[in-house]
C-alpha cells in the first residue's frame, strides 16, 4: 500500500510538472480558529534545483487521458505508465504535507479519463471533501476540464482559491496544430463564465455581506512557447488580451521542453527556450507593473524580445532620445521606467528627494543597478559629458560590465525557425 | 567617547535613547553587556533598563514614525547586530529632532541602515515561514528545529499560531537555545532540557515518532523529486533561494 502512493506520487507529480503555476497568494482565506490553515502569505516552502518555487503540491488525479495533444506528456498515444489517485489519497496526501509545513494547498489539475463531466465530478469531490471534512483553509488552485458542465465548474468556484485552463498555444492556429480536439474558443467560454459569476458573487456581496467568495484568487492561464512558430509580439498580444477581457490574475509562459518525436515540433534533446521564456516573463511584469503598453516594447517593427538585454533596457535605448532624466525632479513614472530601478527603489528614491537633491552615492545605497542606471540618470553630482554617448556604445559598455548574466547560456538562444 | 552599556534587550535600548536624550549625550557609542570592554578613553555609563522610560520612548516613536515604522524598528533590533543597534539608536535621535516625515529620508545613513536591516530580518522571517519541517510525534506534538541567522521566533509565532491552530508544536531555535510552543490554545516560550538533533532515520525508534512520519518524509523527499525539470536545471538559482545554510533542518535536502 506504501509503495503503491509513492509509486502513484512518482508518476502524477512527474506528469503535473509542466504547469508552471505554483503561485498561492491573492487569497485571503481566514482560520476558523479550530480548523486548519489559512492563505495570503504566499510563501514558497522550497525550490527545485531548476530554481521553481515549490508553494503547492501539484499533481494530476490521473494522467490517463482520452486526447492526443502532441505537446503533453499525458497524451493517449504516449507509451508511459498510468496511474490515478483515488478521492480518501489526494486529500490524505495533501492534509498531510500542510501540517508538516512542506506546502501552502493542493494544485489539481487532470487529465480527462472517460469524459470531462466524469473527471470533474471526482476534482470537485477532493476540494469539497478538503473543506467540509477536513475543514481546511489552505490554498487551492484547480485546473478546470475544458469541456465540463458549467454548473460544476461554478460549483467548484465556491471551494477552490483560484482556477485555471490553459490556452497551451498562444495562437488558435497552433494550438489546432497541435491539438485538433481543442479550441481557444472553450477556453474563453470557461474563463467567460467563471469571470461572470465572480462578477455576480461581488456584486451580491455589496447588498449581502455574507455571500461566500467566489474563486478569490482569480483566473489564470498558461502558454507554452517554443513549440510552434509564435513570434513574441503573438505571444505578448494574446496574453493582454486576456488579461484585459477576463481580468486573469497572471498569464504563465512555460519553455517547451520536447517530449516527443512528433516532427511537428523541436526534437527532443532541444534546450527549452529558457531565456526567451524569461524575457516574456520581464515583459509581462513591465505590462503589468510598470506603466508599460504592449505596442511600445512589441510591435510590427519588433516583433521578437532581444535575448541579449532584458526588455526595459532595449526599449531604454531604443528610446535613447528620451534620456537621459533628472532623478531629482522627473515624474515617478518615468523613473520606472529607468534601466536598473526598480520599483522599490524608485519610492524610495521619489520619497528621499524631498529632504534635498540626491547624489550618486546616495542612490546607489537605495540599491538602484546604477552599472545599468547610470547612462539614463542624472543626479545633483552627475558630472556633464561633453561628447554625448550613442545607444550603441552604451549597449556595449553595459555588456561589457554585465557579461557573466546576460551571455550565459548563449548556445540557448539559437532561434528554433 | 561616552559609552553607553546596556543589558542588550529591546527595552533596554529604548531606555538608552531616553538617557541619551535626557541628558543631552548625543555621540554615543552603545555597547551590550556582554560585549562590553573598556577604552582607555571612554567614559562608561551603565544604562539601567526601565520599563517607564523604554514606554516613553516607544510611544513616541510610534508618533514619529507609526506603527510599521515601529515594525520595523522592532524587526532591525532583532538583527542582533551592533552595527544595527548604533544605527537604530542614531535612528532615533534623528527622528525626534526632525520633523515629521524624516524617516523617510532615504539619503540618511542611519534611516538608510534601519531600513535595509529591517528589510533583511523580515526576508529571513519569510524564510523560516517557509522553512519549518514538524515532523509528527507519537503524541500527537509537531517539532520542527531551526538556525536562524537573526532571532526571528518573535516575529514568526503568530503566522503558526493562525494556521495551525488545531495542532500542539514546538518551533525551536537550535542556534539562541529557546523555542516557541503552542498547546492547542496559547504560545509559550519553552528551553528544552536536552537538545534536540537534526534526525536520522535511525533516530526514529529512540525519539518516538508517529509511526507514519518516515512515509511522509520519503513521499516529500519523492515529490521533491519529481517536481524537478532536469532539462532546466539552474544550480546558482536554487542556490540563491535555498541557501546551504538553511539545508541542515530541510527535510528535502537531508540524505
Ligand atoms: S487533454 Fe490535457 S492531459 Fe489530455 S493530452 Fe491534452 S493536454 Fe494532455
């Protein structure tokens, strides 16, 4: 019986893996004071040696699947081996980690064994389970079954922190590509409902105080990038998109790692595209956070990141004409804006001013990256440069001094098409 | 060189700004007891720690500078380190002749000090909020031991406190020999009488664990595993996360 849920554990984590998501935060499910548990902290109890955070037991109830999407370990014609969870092992397991402090909830996610109705049904009995029996206030994010009946989806809302379904393709041409059986167009139909019912559960709660949240942390989605041929500007598009037309919480980017031996994608042994991935990352928090329009950083001109600076430093000195700015008065959107200041740092640095203008050594110690910050500031003591340095000369003197971060890996960033 | 010498405490501290400011000393060198050594030079003061004097202080700071600048206050001396507590004590000087709004100048080196010790306690109250493996008792107790860099139980009892509050545990800072325990219904602070040890698994028989703790710890250590994408591998990334520091109590990194 031991071996057999380590056995179970070994092939469901391994097959749940992909899913990048492990975020637990953005709830805020208060203890009873009996019961056990609570979110909001968000804490990442561990990392894997790839760097991940480890915040969720991640799993699949099972890794049988009726569907053959080419870009999934779990499809029907891989030769793997099967398991499946059963409701009392999920619940045992996850109860279990959370009291020994190795996790913040569960992750679930499927794949869809007999229909998607018939899967749901158990998914929807593990979180009941966990919050009626078990009284469990821990996170727990769900991987909705495209193609489910809406009334358990919504159902499942009522217990779950978050949910998600994936696009897995940043365009409907590739996902089609890939996985004839599945459509962006039931993604949005289930992103659809879950954000009309939030709406309505928010809206009854101004009226009732004691409407019950529903799905508190939000919606999110994930694409793979690098199996087909998206440019970055398609992948960037898509994810505002939704971002924009159902609020999602956060888009995940995840770098294809081959799999398989299908010739419709990169063959296995093909690094994954592990620096564009993190360029898309950077984007999307310059998107999120910082002020920035999709079109400035991606557009018909630009279709693809740089891999060789991140992308507020190419937009930076793409925009060279605009730099450099006076740290002492300039807006504190635009000190967002600057190459190597963050937004810790551009409060603190917006907060000081006021007492008398800033010197260099000053917002160094605020811990600007002023290696990088530099040709774009100037402070009180910046001295004046007579003969003005080109965005190219910049660019070099900046990787010069930069070199063991951004030219690592560079055998990664051949471009698969 | 005036030297201030106090017992090292927090209220103790708060007492030496108020002497300090009574008495109109305001180059002041502070020193804990035990770390106390005499200058040829230096003129000694020994602080008396009282708790009418450290109030005063504490209030007025929480005028000066509100309740999370109090956090933080509070987070920086549990830094433990004298560089910290001068500054800190410079810290307040500063503010209390200031006017309001000073301490938030960032271009001041000991408001600068306070906010990146205050930064670096709260980083590592994260960690240990991550950090913690209980492990499960034939009585029912959950235990975990730590080795914090600072003394940061004080700031992580109440996060436990709320999430299992329906389970008695123990966390114990192996490092300041005192640990935390909660009962069910209140926290105390508790020093054990024999140490506890990072356990292996021929430990198990002799320390009475629940007969299902070495399932658990091997299906952690599995998933652990399994969770892992060779294919990205990023050692320094991990290493930055998870300091080897940190590994001696994490159960998924214990052979
Ligand atoms: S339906 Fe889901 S689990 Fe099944 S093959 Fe497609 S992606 Fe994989």
């Amino acid at each position: 019986m031991e071996e057999r849920i380590q056995e179970k554990l070994k092939i469901l984590a391994d097959a749940a893996k992909y899913d990048v998501s492990c975020t637990s935060s953005g709830s805020n499910r208060k203890n009873d004071g009996k019961g056990i548990g609570d979110t909001g902290s968000g804490i990442c109890h561990t990392y894997t040696e790839d760097g991940r955070c480890v915040s969720l037991l991640k799993i699949l109830l099972t890794n049988y699947c009726i569907y053959d999407c080419a870009f999934c370990v779990s499809r029907s014609s891989n030769d793997i081996k099967r398991a499946a969870f059963t409701v009392e092992e999920v619940v045992s397991l996850t109860m279990n980690f959370y009291r020994r402090n190795y996790i913040e909830g569960l992750f679930l996610s499927s794949g869809i064994f007999r229909d998607a109705d018939y899967t749901m049904e158990r998914m929807l009995r593990i979180v009941k389970k966990l919050r009626l029996e078990e009284n469990f206030h821990g996170y727990i994010h769900l991987k909705t079954i495209p193609g489910a009946s809406e009334d358990m989806v919504t159902e499942a809302g009522l217990y779950a922190d978050r949910m998600s379904i994936n696009l897995e393709m940043p365009t409907e041409v590739g996902l089609k590509l890939l996985a004839p059986d599945k459509s962006h167009t039931e993604v949005k139909r289930e992103l659809g409902v879950i954000r009309a019912k939030t709406v309505q559960f928010d809206d009854e709660r101004k009226l009732i105080k004691s409407t019950p949240r529903f799905v508190p942390a939000g919606q999110s989605t994930q694409m793979v990038i690098g199996a087909t041929a998206e440019t970055d500007r398609d992948i960037m598009q898509t994810a505002d998109q939704y971002y924009k037309a159902f609020s999602l919480k956060r888009v995940y980017y995840s770098g294809y790692i081959p799999i398989s031996t299908d010739n419709r994608m990169p063959i296995i042994g093909t690094p994954p595209p592990l620096i564009r991935e993190n360029r898309l990352y950077q984007t999307d928090w310059l998107i999120r956070l910082y002020g920035f329009d999709v079109q400035e950083i991606l557009n018909e001109t630009h279709q693809h990141l740089d891999l060789d600076v991140d992308p507020k430093l190419s937009w930076a000195l793409r925009n060279f004409h605009l730099f450099p700015i006076d740290i002492n008065t300039a807006e504190y959107r635009l000190i967002l804006r600057v190459p190597g200041i963050g937004i810790r740092s551009a409060q603190k640095i917006v907060a000081a001013r006021r007492f008398g203008k800033l010197r260099i050594d000053q917002v160094k110690k605020i811990g600007i990256s002023y290696n990088k910050a530099q040709y774009f500031i100037r402070c009180v003591d910046t001295p004046f440069q007579l003969n003005e340095r080109d965005e190219q000369t910049v660019k070099q003197l900046i990787l010069r001094t930069s070199q063991s971060k951004y030219l690592k890996n560079q055998f990664q960033q051949l471009s698969l098409f | 060189m005036i030297v201030y010498v106090y017992d090292g405490g927090f209220q103790g501290l708060l007492t030496a700004i108020f002497e300090a400011f009574a008495r109109k000393q305001d180059v002041v060198k502070l020193t804990g007891e035990s770390r106390f050594e005499p200058g040829f030079f230096d003129t000694s003061v020994r602080v008396r720690t009282e708790s009418a004097k450290a109030e005063r202080v504490w209030l007025g700071l929480q005028k000066k500078i509100g309740v999370e600048g109090q956090q933080r206050f509070y987070k920086a001396f549990l830094s433990e380190q004298a560089e910290v507590l001068q500054h800190l004590f410079k810290y307040a000087q500063y503010v209390f002749r200031n006017p309001d709004g000073y301490a938030e100048n960032y271009g001041n080196d000991d408001v600068l000090a306070m906010a990146q010790a205050a930064q670096k306690v709260h980083r590592e109250k994260h960690r240990m909020e991550a950090f913690v493996r209980f492990k499960k008792h034939q009585n029912g107790l959950f235990m975990a031991t730590i080795y914090p860099d600072f003394n940061v139980l004080p700031l992580i009892c109440q996060h436990f406190k709320d999430r299992y509050a329906d389970q008695p545990w123990v966390i114990y800072d192996e490092r300041r020999d005192y640990g935390i325990y909660y009962n069910g219904s209140t926290i105390c602070e508790v020093v054990l009488a024999s140490k506890p040890r990072a356990l292996t698994e021929q430990d198990v028989m002799e320390t009475g664990l629940d007969s299902h703790e070495l399932l658990y710890t091997t299906l952690w250590k599995d998933y652990f595993q399994s969770t892992n994408i060779t294919e990205r591998k990023n050692k320094k990334l991990h290493l930055q996360h998870v300091p080897k520091r940190y590994w001696r109590y994490l159960t998924e990194k214990m052979a």
